[in-house]
C-alpha cells in the first residue's frame, strides 16, 4: 500500500500529541496516512507495553488510520545506527510516503532528538540504490524511495516552528485519539504515580498550544512543524 504521509513517532502516542489534528485533517481529506512507533514505550512510567499497544490501536482507529506498525526498537537505547536505519528504510520502501512527519528536533525526553535523526537520515539513505532491502519473509527486493519533504512535530519544547497548519475542527479528534491511552494521561481516580504528562495541566495545553498557534494565523487552532529545507508556495494566494 502506498501512503500519502507516514508518521513516525518514538514512542506510541507521540504521533497523537505532536500531529494528531493534522493527520485527522488529512485523513477526512481522503489522504492515506499511516503511523511508524519505533518503540513500545516500554520503559513509561505509568501502563505497560501490553497496555500501550491496544491504545494505540485504538488510536489508530479514531484517526482513521490506514496502518499502523511498530518496530519495536529498545525503549530509551535505541541508536542512530546502520541495524535501526535499515529497519525505518524498510518502511519507507514498504509504504512510500511522499510526505514523512518524525518527532521534534530537539525535545525533553532523550528518544524525541533521537528518533528525529534516525528517520530523517533513514529517509535520505532510502532513495540510494546501492542500499539493499528485503521485507522479512518477503524474497523481493524493495524499490529505493525517497520522500519528497520530512517535517518534524513538535512535542514538549515551545519550537519556534517554520510553519503552521490551521487544523480548526480537529483539535477534539485529536484530544479523543490522545485520551484513548488512558494508561498515560491525567486521571483522577488513577493510582499510578504521576509524571510530566499525566498532569491536568498538560492536557489543558493540547488545547491552549492550538489555541495560541492558531492565534498566529488568524485561526482557531493550529499545529506547528519545522522542515528540514525552506517549504516552498506556488503563488502568494497559498499563504493564509
């Protein structure tokens, strides 16, 4: 299946929280949009990776989602190395996005930056033909592809982001998808210990962020990116 877009993200729910009102807009604009976790987010401090997996596909299907996959990657010591290159290469040979979203370029949590590099050197090293690839259980070799963009979300650090994307009317299918990974976020009646995210605070501010990045724009609501090259427009009309 080819994608339109592929989401990377670290850990599951990364996708949800730096990008999930933008993949919902996308996918209602019959755009087919897929997520990569590179991890199970086995080393949270709250759930379980057994716990992580159904929510995030449950997630998945409040998005609207074609696929989702997880390459299991070692929570919190993955590298940016050739074995974890080669794992995210095959992905983006398997699906072909045009477009490739990844986690913030720099972050708090160590695996954010990480994941960042990995997949947008994997996404250059993908379009060499000299590199070669299987699917496993697959006997075809794969076909070299190369994204046209790679953006990356932003997640926990207030980024000053390259652009914005006015995603008014999909902030509450966002926070719906981020809610799906109850084991993670604020609840009240949950006797788990209490972490940087599972406060009310930072659930508040899935809102008040869009709030404020759509207030730049002239919106309701707005998710922001940093690109890797200067974003280019056809003519001054594309601009909000």
């Amino acid at each position: 299946m080819k994608l339109d877009i592929l989401v990377f993200g670290s850990h599951p729910d990364d996708a949800e929280l730096g990008a999930g009102a933008t993949i919902a807009k996308e996918v209602a604009n019959g755009k087919k949009v897929g997520i990569v976790d590179l991890t199970r987010g086995e080393l949270g401090t709250r759930g379980s990776a057994e716990i992580r997996d159904q929510e995030a596909n449950t997630a998945a299907k409040i998005l609207g989602i074609a696929i989702r996959e997880n390459l299991e990657f070692e929570d919190g010591f993955f590298a940016n190395n050739k074995q974890h290159q080669m794992a995210v290469i095959r992905m983006l040979r398997k699906y072909q996005p045009d477009i490739v979203l990844c986690n913030a370029i720099e972050d708090r949590h160590i695996d954010h930056a990480k994941g960042s590099k990995l997949v947008s050197d994997s996404c250059f090293l993908s379009g060499l033909v000299k590199i070669d690839t299987k699917m496993e259980g697959d006997d075809q070799w794969q076909d070299p592809w190369r994204p046209n963009h790679v953006y990356h979300y932003i997640q926990w650090r207030n980024l000053k982001p390259d652009f914005v994307i006015d995603v008014s009317g999909f902030i509450d299918k966002k926070k719906e998808a981020i809610l799906a990974y109850s084991s993670q976020f604020h609840d009240p009646e949950s006797k788990e210990p209490e972490t940087p995210i599972s406060s009310k605070n930072f659930l508040d501010s899935v809102d008040y962020r869009a709030r404020d990045l759509g207030r730049l724009i002239g919106v309701s609501h707005a998710e922001g990116f940093t690109s890797e090259r200067f974003p280019g427009i056809k003519n001054l009309n594309d601009l909000i």
